[in-house]
C-alpha cells in the first residue's frame, strides 16, 4: 500500500504535544458541486475548511470523512472490501455521492500529474482508439512492464447496485455479477470485448526492464498469412480450373480448388463467427441463461462458469489498462441490502468471497449497510454454522477496511437543513452554477501552492512513521499485532484513514502522535467490544459532567471502574465480546504500553473509523434499560410518594 499525503497540518512528535507545522493548506474540492479551491482554519477546537471567496462556506464533517477515504480508496491494494457502515438510509447515499465526486477529483489530479510526468496521454476506445485497440487485439500480446507500475494516473469505474431492485428474484447473487459484467461492457464497448473473447492475450510480466508494452503475435500472424495463402491459392486453382480453355473440363481440378477455398475461408468464417456471436450475447444474458435452466441446482461446474465469464473480464480490464496507459479500478458501490431478506443477504456476500475477491482483481466494493441490521440478518441465516451463529465475525472476515461514520455533526445538520428547504428547481441552478465553476477552474489550470506541498509532504511522514512502529520489532506495538493476514489487512487500510483525519485537527493542542495514533487502530481491531464499552462509559461521565481531573484520568482504570456492570450484561453481548482477543494483552496494553487517558480517547472518539459504532449503542441502550430496571426495582417512600403540604 502507498501511502499519499493529505493536506492539513501536522502530526506532532509525541503523544500530547500541540502540532507544529503550517496551519493552513490548500486542495481542491469536487463532491456534488465542483472543484473550487479551499483554505483551512481552526475554529473552536476543531479543524474548519472554509472555501475562499465572498461566501464562506466550511466543509462539514461529512466532507471531510469521505475525502479521507477517497484518498486511502487511491493507494490500497485491490481487491478491496470496504464496510462502509451509516445508519441512516437517506444520508448513505449523499455520504457515497461525496466519496465518488472525491475519488473523480483524485482522479483528474493523477491524470493531469502523469501527463506532466511521462508527456503520454491516455488512450480512449473511441473514434481512431477503437481502430487501434482491435489491432492490438488481433496481432499483439500486452506486456506489463516496469514503466507501467510506476504509472500513478488511475480511472475509476463506478458501478452502483442496488440490491432492493433484485429482491424479488431467487438468486440475487446473480444480479450482481450481472450487473457487473454488463456495465464493464457498457462502459468499453460490445465489440472490444467480444474481440477479447476469441483473439485477445492476457498480459504477462516483462522478463527485464525492458519498456515494450506490445510483443507480436508471431504465431497468429503465421496461422493467418498461411490461411490467406491458402485461401489464395484455393481461389487461383478454381479460378483456373472455371476460366482457363483447355483446363475447365477437368472436374478434379474444380473440386481440389473448391475444397482448399472452403477449408481456409471456413477458418476465417468460423473467428468471425464467434466475434458476432459474443457481440449479441452478452455475460450477463449467458449467466441468466445458467441461472434459468431447470437443472440449475443439480448442474455440475456451474459456479465454476460463472467464474470463467468474471476473470475474462479481469484479463480485459487488465489489457485495457495497458492500451489506455493507466490503471483501472471497478467501485461497486453495494446499498439496500439491510431492506432484503436474511438469505438473500447471504448470498450476496458470499458472491463477493468466492467469484469477485480473487488476487490481484481489481475491484474495490463499498458495502453501504447498517451493520445493526445486516447482523441480525446473517445469525438468522444458515451461512453462519461453524461461526457459532456471529454476524459480526461474519462481517469481519467479509470487510478488509472498515469504515464507521460517526453521527452527523454540526455542520452537517446545518447543511441538511438547507438541502430540505430549498426546492428542485434550486437545487438544479445550484448544479449549473457549479458545473460552470468547474470548467472555469479546469480552464485556468492553478497549479498546487507550496504550502500544499509541504503539508503533502508531513502527511507522508507521519504515515510512514506509523508503519515503522509496525515494523520494529524492539517496539512494543509490534507484539500486539494479530495473526490473521485479514485483521493485518484492516489495520494497514485504516492507519493511513485515521492519520488523515487527525490532521485535519492539527492545530488543536495535543493531537496524538502516529504511533499513538497506530496503537489506537491496534486496540479498536482487536478488543472491539471492550473498547466499545470503555468509550461508552467514558461518553456517559462527560455527560455527567465530571470533576475537571477526569481528563487525565487513564482508560483502563474507568474500564475497571465499570467492568462488573458490564459482566452483568455478558449474555445480551456475548456475539460481540466474542470479537476480542486475549483479556490480560487487553490490560497490558491499557495499564502499561499504551495508558490512553480519558482525554486521549476523547480526541481519538472522531476518527475512529474501524470500531462499528452500532456496539457502542447497542451497549448504551442495554446499560440505560438496566438502570431503568433497577431504578424500578428501588422501593420508594412514602413521603416521596405523598409529600405532605406545607
């Protein structure tokens, strides 16, 4: 994974210490109304951006939360699942509208940068592209050469499925490797791709350094210049045998010449053949034709075909990044799916373990669900034997990052509120209006201030620094780190998510450093649920407002503090007490390698994006019915009852 810098501040060198660096910084914004440059500000103990002009208007929590994960989505290593756990609805889908318009930001960014880079544009399947693309197809093989790993520029590819419109069919599955297949094809063309299925050549790796993308077909230029010579002389002998005098009456001449034009022009006919057929019969129509046979459920090798049918289209796409000189990744963004039924829910995530998360596919899924409601859903479920019926470890071994949005903060309430106001037709100026801005800003071309670069570059160390911690095996956090390659997967995803938005707080006194901020990823990973509780707690006593001390009181002693309520409450939390690891590395690492005070788990409440926040309030709804319960058990007076007039 390559880490990229995010704008902001900051990270200060030690655990408590305010941040030093630049304190402003400068990037521009593309979500739902254009690109426009930004400036940031600290404003009351948070981290503002505000848009420069006469209207200054910030960016809201929202924004910033989905800006981080459009850049981490840029560097990780695919394939790629990523929980994107909200729960509510309506505000899922603008959470992914403002991720998919950072992501195209990103996008253009990396483009413009490559071509500054290497002064080669980018290919297009269209117009004379697509000329040249089936020439490539028909006579060349791609090379995967050093020079194209180095490329930066990436395009991505959006796909949104919504599982609510195949509710009603009986394999939904299905309808998502459908939709898949179709799409792709959509966005390149039938005709590539059918051309693809019967001349195209999956890349290899280059034997050396050597920069040749394109390597000849040497044995498909010999099968068709012996066809055509065939061909050729097949024509010429019948040709002589019908028009020569003298030779026309031979009828063995004739048929010796009919026979060798047949054979070599059937081998021609029969390439071209298979061309048309792939080109009406699309992926998608050959899986529902599998799907809609009668011996469906008996039929041998069926899953296996249907896996056939995706990686033909990964070794298209992967030709495809060749030819257009960058890479490509497929987002399929994945909602509605806690509105269907248990099993059919099932189905779904087994479709993206078995067919699509292969090695080196690359696809990034963006699961928008509510994990209050998909876990329910899968310990109803038979898919959950040997899994002692958790939904949650089911969740977990499905999603590789993990990312929790917190409830909806100020700024965004405020913009919701303004959204709801306004009519369609206000709404609709208001896209114009930034649809001109954008061109205006893609027109004047502003290169990136240097304040950007260096901030660019303190994001860059802080993050490597965090991975080194990792690394060193003299630290402590290095004993901590789990066995499993998937839970090493989610913390190496979520470390560079939660540096970027702590430095979006930079400027606030005693932003944590990278390997606290490390540790702290380490500890949501792997003691979830007694995490969940401590922050439940902890949130419980601010409300309280506590003694003025409690800052800097340590997060193991209000764990302890707290823990036989939470003993109490072991049977209704047993799934999720389940997803921790060893107790005593649990107090080990609170009480003496990493004593998080209250303070410090405060601050990290905001960007702790791989904890499912859904716990958090699950377990605030049992301790609140377990105080009502005993608050009526409590006798009360009689004097309390009746109080006696004065």
């Amino acid at each position: 994974m390559e880490p990229e810098a995010l704008p902001g501040g900051s990270c200060s060198p030690t655990c408590g210490e305010a941040s030093a660096g630049p304190s402003e910084c400068s990037e521009e914004r593309v979500a739902c109304l254009g690109p426009e440059r930004d400036t940031c500000a600290c404003r009351d103990g948070a981290f503002v951006e505000v848009e420069p002009g006469e209207n200054q208007e910030p960016l809201t929590e929202d924004d910033i939360y989905c800006r981080c994960l459009s850049k981490t989505l840029c560097h990780t290593a695919t394939p790629v699942t990523v929980g994107f756990y909200a729960p509510c609805g309506h505000r899922l889908y603008s959470l992914l509208d403002k991720v998919t318009g950072f992501m195209q930001q990103e996008m253009a960014q990396r483009e413009e940068a490559e071509l500054r880079r290497s002064h080669q544009k980018p290919r297009s399947p269209e117009g004379w592209g697509l000329l040249l693309l089936l020439w490539y197809l028909a006579f060349y093989k791609p090379i995967i050469t050093e020079g194209h790993l180095r490329r930066k520029n990436i395009e991505f590819i959006f796909i949104r499925f919504s599982a609510w419109q195949y509710a009603g069919c009986d394999k939904l599955w299905a309808g998502l490797v459908t939709t898949l297949c179709d799409s792709i094809r959509h966005h390149f063309g039938a005709l590539p791709l059918s051309v693809y299925h019967v001349m195209g050549s999956r890349p290899r790796f280059a034997s050396g350094f050597s920069q040749k993308e394109w390597v000849l077909k040497t044995d498909t230029c010999l099968k068709l210049w012996g066809m055509l010579f065939v061909l050729a002389a097949g024509l010429s002998i019948l040709l002589v045998a019908l028009l020569v005098p003298g030779i026309k009456d031979h009828h063995a001449l004739k048929v010796v010449g009919s026979a060798v034009t047949s054979l070599s022009g059937s081998g021609l006919a029969l390439g071209a053949f298979s061309i048309l057929k792939n080109l009406l019969i699309s992926e998608k129509q050959k899986i529902e034709r599998l799907t809609n046979s009668e011996k469906f459920t008996s039929q041998l090798g069926f899953m296996s075909k249907v896996r056939n049918e995706v990686e033909v289209l990964v070794d298209f796409l992967a030709f495809m990044e060749i030819f257009e000189r960058r890479r490509l990744r497929v987002v399929l963004e994945i909602t509605s799916l806690d509105i269907c039924y248990p099993e059919k829910v099932a189905g779904v995530l087994n479709a993206m373990n078995t067919l699509l998360s292969e090695a080196n596919t690359p696809f990034i899924f963006i699961l928008a669900v509510d994990p209050s409601v998909i876990v329910p859903c899968l310990e109803q479920t038979g898919c959950m034997k040997g899994l002692a019926d958790n939904g949650y470890l089911y969740l977990n071994r499905t999603v590789t990052l993990p990312f929790s949005i917190p409830e909806m903060g100020a700024r965004s309430r405020l913009r919701f509120l303004e959204a709801a106001v306004q009519t369609r037709e206000d709404l609709m100026y208001r896209i114009i209006t930034s649809n001109v801005e954008r061109r205006r800003a893609k027109c004047r071309g502003v290169p990136a201030v240097p304040s950007r670069r260096e901030a660019d570059a303190e994001a860059v160390r802080c993050i490597h620094e965090a991975f080194r911690c990792l690394h060193d095996s003299a630290d402590p956090l290095a004993r901590y780190l789990p066995t499993s390659g998937i839970h090493v997967r989610r913390i190496v995803n979520t470390i560079p998510i939660t540096l970027r938005l702590l430095l979006h707080r930079a400027g606030t006194p005693g932003t944590p450093s990278p390997r606290a901020a490390a540790a702290w990823v380490v500890l949501a990973d792997q003691w979830p649920c007694r995490l969940s509780w401590g922050l439940q707690c902890l949130e419980d006593a601010w409300q309280n407002q506590p003694a003025p001390d409690f800052g800097t009181r340590s997060l193991w002693s209000i764990f302890q503090e707290n823990v036989g309520e939470l003993s109490t409450l072991r049977q209704s939390l047993h799934n999720a007490l389940s997803l921790d690891g060893d107790p005593e590395l649990f107090q080990t690492f609170l009480a003496r390698d990493f004593p998080f005070t209250a303070r410090d788990a405060r601050a990290f409440l905001g960007v702790t994006v791989n904890l499912d926040h859904s716990i958090r309030h699950k377990m605030g709804l049992l301790r609140g019915l377990d105080r009502l319960q005993k608050a009526a058990a409590t006798p009360v007076s009689r004097s309390i009852q009746c109080p006696h007039p004065e």
